[in-house]
C-alpha cells in the first residue's frame, strides 16, 4: 500500500483501507478467513439443492482455513483488500475441500473420519464423494474467476491453480503417494520431497503468493516461504499420523506406515523429520525478510503449522 506521507486529513475511506489493511494476530486473521473463504463457497451455492450440493457444503465446513489465510494474508501484504481477495479465498478452500473428498475415497486412503465427521463417500456413497469432489473443484474456477484485480492478474491466478490443481501439482504428488505404496524400494529423500511439493506443496504455493500475483508484484519472497511451509506442513501432518489421537486430530491415525506411505518420517525416523521441519519454518520466517515486521502474523502461521495437534 502506498506510504502515506505528510499530514493531512484521513477520509474515512482511508480510515477504512488503514483498518483492514493492519495487522491481525494469527488466530484471529485464521479464523477470518476462513469464514470468508466459506461465505464465498456458500454463496456460490446459493439456491442449489440436492445431495450432490449437500455433500458439497459439508466437504467444505470444519477444516482450519489455513489456505485461505495464506490468500488474504498475502493479498492485504501487497494492499489488497478482503473484499478482492476472497474469491481467491473461497477458490483455493473448494479446491482443497475436493482434494481431501477424494483423498478419503476407498480407492485411495479410505478413510471413515475427517475434520472429526464421517467422510462424504461414508455419510453418503461413493458417486456422491466422487461427483462432489468434482463439482468443488468447478466451484473453485468459478469462483476464481471473480478475484478483485486486473484481468492479466486474474488469468494468471486461474492458470496458476489449474497447474497446481494438475498433474504438475496435487495430482501429480497423489499418484507418487499412491504408487509409493507398492513401490518395491523406499523412495529417496529426493523423491518424497517431490512427492510432498506436488501433493500438499502446490496449493499452498499458490495461496500464499496470490496477493503478490493480484497486485502484480514480486512472488519470489513469498514462493521461498510457501516452499518450506508448505514441507514443514506435510512433515508435521505425518508425524501427527504418529503421535496425534483420532479425537484431536479428527481423522484417524496411525495408518500411513501399514499403508507404506513414503513420507520424511519414515525415512529419517521421528525426531530427524522434527528437526528437519523446524529448520524448514525457521528459512520459511527468513524469507519474509523484505517485509519486516508486517509479515509477523505469516510468521505465526509458520510456527502454528508444526506447533499444531490436528
Ligand atoms: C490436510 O490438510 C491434508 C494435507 C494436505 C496434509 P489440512 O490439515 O489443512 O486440513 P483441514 O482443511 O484443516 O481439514
Ligand atoms: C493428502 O495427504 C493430501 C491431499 C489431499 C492432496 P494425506 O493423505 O496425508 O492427508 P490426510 O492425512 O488424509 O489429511
Ligand atoms: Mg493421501
Ligand atoms: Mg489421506
Ligand atoms: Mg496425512
């Protein structure tokens, strides 16, 4: 945002842009946008029956938001209102929600429980977790297509979630994940970071530089940090497959070594990976050193990420 220089009078316009534009603590800023990545999926819902939508709606409560604060935290860092950034928002939570629909599917990780409810394909069957999971995923370029910003910004934006959505991103890392399983060598360190870049690494890219892409400014700072968050996040994801409680969590546990799952985990063993992870939230901080002390509640969210119990 521009630096206001001088004194002069404050409009209330101003007033208004300063309010929004301040910094929020993490926990509060989380839980904001969460709710606006939600309003956002809900509106554009509006009027829609049926089971499929019904599914839908409830893929898409109960999760912490974390993406959707990445959107709205890096947009209002670039001077990017709320109000521009939520599409943005709500696209990325969709996406996300779909992701984790079909990630639940009997075919992949089949699991009963997730953000401590059953699972869509459990409370409904199979087609509906199938089909919701592909009409959330319609919902997030739907909604994308409304972001605040010009229009070379916007298509940036959807190009960039169409390749982190695909093959080269979340897709791409599902496929190693499941072929790892029955993989007849454990994959090298290499490989799973691969692995974990496109499965969990591509959405969180994308989130956390899309207020640099709005604005039309310099993603690098912000790509460093997504990079190691995005690591550290799945890293702290495994290792509570290991030491978390279904309750707490809200999904089960314990299952990713009987499923062979490659992760830093299993192959550095528990406290390596625990070390590995606070070093990657430690390069994450430094990254934002451009700037300074606004970029503290994205450093609180770095912290978060390996602090938290589900
Ligand atoms: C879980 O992501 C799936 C992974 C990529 C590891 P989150 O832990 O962000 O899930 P919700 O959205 O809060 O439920
Ligand atoms: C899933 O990773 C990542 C995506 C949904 C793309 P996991 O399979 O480890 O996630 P959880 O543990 O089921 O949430
Ligand atoms: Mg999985
Ligand atoms: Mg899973
Ligand atoms: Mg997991």
């Amino acid at each position: 945002m521009a630096v206001r220089q001088g004194w002069r009078l404050l409009t209330g316009f101003d007033v208004f842009l300063a309010a929004e534009l301040t910094r929020r603590p993490f926990d509060q800023a989380l839980g904001h946008a969460a709710d606006l990545a939600t309003g956002q999926i809900l509106h554009g819902l509006g009027g829609v029956d049926g089971t499929v939508a019904e599914a839908m709606r409830y893929a898409v409560t109960g999760g912490k938001g974390l993406r959707a604060f990445l959107v709205v935290e890096s947009a209002r860092l670039h001077g990017i209102l709320d109000a521009q950034a939520a599409p943005g928002a709500g696209a990325i939570e969709a996406l996300h929600a779909y992701s984790l629909v079909h990630d639940d599917l009997p075919s992949m990780d089949d699991d009963d429980l997730r953000r401590g409810q059953p699972t869509v394909h459990v409370k409904w069957d199979e087609v509906t977790a199938i089909l919701a999971g592909d009409a959330l995923q319609a919902l997030a370029f739907e909604l994308i297509a409304d972001a605040g910003c010009s229009d070379a910004a916007r298509v940036a934006l959807v190009a960039g979630l169409a390749r982190a959505a695909g093959v080269r991103g979340m897709v791409g890392g599902q496929a190693m994940d499941i072929a790892a399983e029955t993989a007849s060598q454990p994959l090298s360190l290499e490989q799973i970071s691969v692995l974990q870049a496109g499965k969990t690494g591509a959405l969180i890219e994308w989130a956390a530089t899309a207020g640099p892409v709005m604005a039309g400014d310099d993603a690098g700072p912000l790509q460093r940090y997504a990079r190691d968050l995005g690591l550290a996040f799945q890293i702290a994801d495994d290792i509570l497959d290991i030491e978390g409680d279904a309750e707490t969590v809200g999904k089960a546990v314990g299952k990713d070594a009987g499923a062979g799952k490659a992760t830093f985990v299993s192959l550095l063993g528990l406290e390596p990976a625990k070390e590995r992870a606070r070093a990657l939230v430690q390069s994450a901080c430094d990254a934002l050193a451009p700037y300074g002390d606004d970029a503290e509640t994205l450093r609180e969210a770095a912290r978060f990420v390996i602090a938290r119990k589900s």
